[in-house]
C-alpha cells in the first residue's frame, strides 16, 4: 500500500483529468454545471465560464479564452504550475527514498 501511495496523488489525477476533459469538450456548447448561482437562477456569477475559457485556450483560441472569462488564463497557467509541482515532488520523494539503499541486503 505504501508503494502505490508514492506514486498516486489524488489532487494530480484530479488536474490532468480536469484538463483532459476541457480539451475534449466543445467550448461553444452548453455543458452541464455545478454553480450554486445558476440553480438559484442568478444569471451572474464570477466563476461561471472559466472551464470555457480553459477549454478555448486549450484548443488554441486565446482570444475566445480572453472574452468568455478574463482570468482562464490565469488559472490555466496556475493548474498546470500545480501539476507540475505535484510531479516534482512525486519524483523528488521516489529519488529521496531510493537513495542511500544498500544495493547488496542481508
């Protein structure tokens, strides 16, 4: 068990299948949502259209990204700084561990 959690991190398979996700997605349609301020029929919300934006980033329409919500660069930029951070450290830890095992056990 304590080798599989070495290796797995729940926040990274949670931003690469996120990403994953938004570049499969069409961003010009309507897609299902989990925003408080849409069931409660409040048509404005500050975080409604960023996973848009990341999706038009992600297929190469910055300037679509840019009028549909004007921070999905910024959280695009932040998410793959975590994932790259979370490998990082998943590697550092591997590296940390294995080194300074004896070769030859008794």
């Amino acid at each position: 068990m304590r080798n599989f959690q070495k290796y797995f991190s729940v926040e990274l398979y949670f931003w690469i299948i996120a990403l994953i996700y938004l570049a499969m997605i069409n961003p010009a349609e309507s897609h299902f949502s989990f925003c408080l301020f849409n069931r409660l029929g409040i048509s404005w919300c500050p975080g409604c259209g960023i996973g848009h934006s990341i999706s038009h980033i992600l297929h190469g329409d910055i300037i679509k990204s840019f009028q549909t919500h004007w921070l999905g660069t910024f959280a695009f930029v932040v998410i793959v700084y975590r994932v790259l951070q979370l490998i990082k450290n998943i590697y550092q830890n591997h590296q940390n561990q294995s080194y300074g095992k004896s070769v030859f056990r008794s």
